[in-house]
C-alpha cells in the first residue's frame, strides 16, 4: 500500500517537475487522493473483519 502511493506521489512531483500541463498533475493528484481513500478504506475495513480491537 506505501509503495503504491509514495509510486504516485513521485510520479506527480516529476510531473510537476518536467511542466507538464496542469491538467495533468491535477489529475495525478486527485487520482493519488482517490487511490489513498480506497486503499485506507479497504485497509480499515479488513483490519475490523478480522475482529481485531484497539
């Protein structure tokens, strides 16, 4: 899951590196966003099938 998303956030930095248009680091960034709320989500939501307490 770390891998997944610090892959994404390099990709937006050299995007934002290399002037790439805005349309496209805004849209790697919102897809990164779109990409941490589903892996958290999925993350918490198997953390809490497996009956485990905090």
């Amino acid at each position: 899951m770390d891998t997944l998303i610090f892959g994404g956030l390099l990709a937006t930095l050299i995007a934002m590196y290399r002037d790439a248009p805005r349309f496209v680091v805004l849209g790697a960034w919102w897809l990164m966003l779109l990409a941490v709320i589903l892996l958290m989500a999925h993350h918490i939501t198997s953390s809490l099938a497996l009956t485990l307490s905090y």
